[in-house]
C-alpha cells in the first residue's frame, strides 16, 4: 500500500461525500475562525492559479472563474462583507484608477531621489574617460 497523498486544503463542502463512495481511506478536519480565513485565502491564490494555467480555452478559464467566484463569495460572507458594497467600491476604484481593460504592463520605475549620480556624469565625462 502506498503512502498517502497529503493534502491540507480547503475543499468543497460535498468533496468527503464524493471520497465515502471510493475505495480510499482518507482524513478530514473543520477548521474555524483565523485557520478558516487563512485557508480561504490560500484557496483563493489556488484557484488564481489555476486560472492562469487554464490555457486559451474560454469554456476552462471559466470553469476556474466559478471556483474563485466561489472563494470570493465565501470570503465575503465569512467577512461581512455585502456583494454590493464590493461593487461599490470596485466602480469607485474603476472611475478613480482606471479598469485593466487598456492592457497596460508596468515595465519599470526608479526613484530618482535616490539614485547617485557620478560627478563625472554631471560634469559631461564618462566614468571611462575621467583617470
């Protein structure tokens, strides 16, 4: 008999039904409060993650939307937090800073209060020239 696959995440509420009508022997756990959070969390980078790996295919990508769309829900509910006030906030935030519908990428930024600049570069030598 092979060891066991080791888990330790949050699942769906129905997945210990699925596993009783298998041959498997298995292990479960309710976790409450801030172990609940947490693993909501976690389970939410689980699900973005999948969602990036979802290809080109619509039909998967959507299939992963409805688990994070799942986690969000959770986590709303288990915050207090109202669906309207998120969409609210989330037209607030749109008007204010923009969607993500331009495709715009940060490549970089530098502070340029912080940057040393030689002498010699203020001077109009190059570092190569000035001995």
């Amino acid at each position: 008999m092979k060891g066991p696959r080791v888990y330790c995440k949050l699942v769906r509420d129905r997945v210990p039904e699925e596993l009783s009508g298998k041959p498997i022997r298995y292990e479960t756990q309710r976790v409450k409060g801030e172990s609940y959070r947490q693993a909501l969390l976690e389970k939410l980078i689980e699900e973005a993650n999948e969602a990036l790996e979802a290809g080109d295919s619509a039909e998967t990508l959507m299939m992963e939307l409805v688990d994070v769309f799942e986690v969000l829900d959770t986590l709303c509910d288990t915050y207090g937090i109202r669906h309207l006030d998120v969409f609210r906030h989330q037209s607030l935030k749109r008007k204010a800073r923009g969607g993500f519908t331009n495709g715009t990428m940060l490549l970089w930024v530098q502070d340029i209060d912080l940057v040393e600049v030689p002498d010699a570069y203020l001077e109009g030598e190059s570092s190569d020239e000035k001995e």
